[in-house]
C-alpha cells in the first residue's frame, strides 16, 4: 500500500506526509513529530530533484526517511538541548510549591491532623499539629492540593 501511494502520488507523497506529521505537533505534546515531518520532507525533496533516476524508487525512499527521521530527531534534541534555558519563573505551574514560606492565619481550626487556612483568595486543605482558629502557620511542604504547616511564632 505505501509502496503504491509512494508510486501514484510520487514526491508529493511525502510532502503531504511531512505537512500532517507537522500539523499533528500541534495535538501531541512534546517536540518529535517536527523532526519526523522535517524528515518527510526532506525524503520528497530529494525524491523530487531525483524524480527520473529508475534506481531512487520507494525501496530506497523508505530506507532514506527512516535514516533521515533518525538524524532529524537526534540533530533537533541537540538543537533544542542548546536553547534550553532555565526559567526565570520555576513555580509557575506549581501553586502549592510556591506557597512554601509564607504564612498564614487558620480559617478552621487544624483538628486530628487536618485544617484549612486562606493565602490570597484561596482557602486550601493543610495537615499539621492541632492549632485553633486564627493561629498563625507557616507553609513548610506542599503535597498535591495539600499544605503542610506549622506553628508560625509571631512576629
């Protein structure tokens, strides 16, 4: 079947190949189906300028994008690995692990275990010693939509 679809359609086989592996990037996460796509296009592009030669048929094709998505991925995780540069914003995406360090006043008395206090407009669920309402914590670990705290002596 690929062998027939390389045949009719010829190089533009693998140019739309390369077109809907790159546009299928949009709804797979992560940066590999580029190079696949890169690849593809790359196999049309020289089955395109070598379109006359009898021996540049799919049987080298295939082979040809199969060492070329190999060279592709590994050149583009290179490429990318240089660009990667540390955020200057780590937490973002991480609420609970940013609230490590403040403090706060209990809205629900932490009892057997288990509290809520409020951090900006959110009250969150926290664990730690029994303390009554309106006791000051600190945020010492988060744990999911967890807060572990503290007694927070005051200031």
């Amino acid at each position: 079947m690929v062998a027939r679809v390389i045949e009719e359609l010829g190089p533009w086989a693998w140019w739309v190949l390369g077109l809907v592996l790159l546009a299928a990037e949009i709804f797979v996460p992560g940066v590999f189906l580029v190079w696949i796509g890169m690849a593809a296009i790359l196999t049309g592009a020289l089955a395109l300028i070598f379109w006359n030669a009898d021996l540049f048929g799919w049987h080298v094709q295939l082979p040809l994008f199969a060492v070329l998505s190999v060279v592709c991925v590994i050149v583009g995780r290179r490429l990318l690995a240089r660009f990667d540069h540390a955020s200057d914003a780590p937490l973002l995406n991480q609420r609970g692990r940013s609230l490590i360090g403040r403090t706060a006043i209990l809205e629900e008395p932490i009892a057997e275990g288990r509290g809520r206090v409020r951090l900006g407009d959110t009250t969150w669920p926290v664990s730690g010693p029994d303390l009554p309402t309106g006791a000051r914590v600190r945020v010492v670990a988060a744990d999911g939509q967890w807060l572990r705290v503290e007694d927070a002596p005051a200031d």
